[in-house]
C-alpha cells in the first residue's frame, strides 16, 4: 500500500500565468493569476517573471521591521519614476502601449519598497546594471486618481490609500508611517487616468507626449 500525501483544498498560494499559444502572436499580453484574482497583464515577460517573484518576496517582507513594502507598481523613464496606483499592474498593458506609440522607453517594477528615511531602495531592481536606467532609486511622483469633484486628493489621503497596501506597516510601526508621510510629501502628484495615461507619461518624459493608444 502506497500513502499519498494529504492534498489540501485551500493551498496558500496557487498562482498562474496565461501564455500566448503561438509565438508568432506580435506583442502579446501576458497575464498572472493568484487564484481567480489578476495579478498584472504586461507585454513584457521580465514583468510577469518579477511580479511572481515580487507576490513570493513581498510575504516574505510582510513581517520586516527595518524598511516599509508597497504593493504598488512603479515606473520610470528619462530620470524620473513614478508610483502608480495598486490596481494599476492589472491594466500595465495600456501604460506599456502607449509609452511605445508615444516614443517614452519605460521599465517597470511590481513593488516599491522605501527605508525609514523615506528613500526607495533596491529591493525590487529589474537588473543589476544601473546604467541601463532600469533602477528605481528615483521616484519623484505619485499617480493618483481625482477625486469626485474633480480634484487632486490632498497628501493626506494620498498617505491613507498607500498605507492600506503596506502589508508590513503595522510590524514597522511608527517609523515606518513617518518614513511613508515623507516620502508623499516630497513626491509631485500626478494625475493617472488609465484609458487616457498621458499626463503621467508627460511626467516621465520631462515633456508633452502625444499617445495614439485608443481611449
């Protein structure tokens, strides 16, 4: 007699990724699951790779007490990154087209993860080479959704809402929340509209930009 293991119903973590099923498919978007849940749709394989990695590490970090994790997506082009919203990485395909109609060369990470001062560090480099431009220890923005009578939010709910997805927050404490506040002081606010990612693609380049994605 052969004891097969125990098969739990509920596994922690059932991830997944949707694959073009022919590779002459030009430019074909890449889809990563947790469960049922989307993750992000990216052209780029190197971005579904470092989201994986990044759901695996970020549980990891949940529980660090000497830097502060954000599940939020950032991008950076030209000198200049930017902090998008959380929800922003199931929808990173339309920003990832319409940097490449508008002429913008972007990298991106799945998580930013800040020191007690403030300060993103290293955490979640897509490549080691800083010459490439592809790191992110220059975020000089925050894309944020406007509010329902048109306007920006102040920083204080800009803080709120990045605190709601800082899995390690309460192990950080204090300090952490300080170091969250500074760095959404000294950051510009951006406006994202995700149909229409123009202005925060203006911000990247350090000029306007003309999309020709589709609204």
């Amino acid at each position: 007699m052969v004891h097969l293991p125990v098969v739990r119903r509920n596994p922690d973590l059932v991830f997944s990724a949707i694959l073009p099923s022919s590779p002459t498919i030009a430019s074909p978007i890449l889809s990563l699951y947790e469960g049922c849940q989307p993750i992000v749709r990216t052209l780029s394989v190197e971005t579904l790779v470092q989201s994986f990695l990044s759901e695996l590490r970020g549980r990891a970090l949940s529980t660090a007490g000497d830097r502060l994790y954000l599940k939020s997506p950032a991008i950076r082009a030209t000198g200049h990154g930017l902090v998008l919203p959380p929800s922003a990485a199931r929808g990173l395909v339309r920003f990832e087209r319409a940097s490449l109609h508008a002429g913008v060369p972007i990298t991106s990470v799945p998580a930013v993860v800040l020191d007690l001062k403030g300060r993103p560090v290293h955490e979640f480099t897509p490549s080691g080479d800083e010459a490439n431009g592809s790191t992110m220890d220059t975020l000089d923005a925050i894309a944020v959704f406007r509010t329902l009578d048109g306007a920006l939010p102040s920083r204080a709910e800009v803080l709120f809402e990045l605190a709601q997805h800082a899995p390690n927050l309460r192990s950080v404490g204090e300090a952490g929340l300080e170091a969250l506040g500074s760095f959404v002081e000294s950051a510009k606010l951006v406006e994202w509209e995700e149909s229409h990612p123009t202005q925060a693609l203006a911000h990247l380049a350090g000029k306007p930009v003309v999309s020709q994605t589709p609204g």
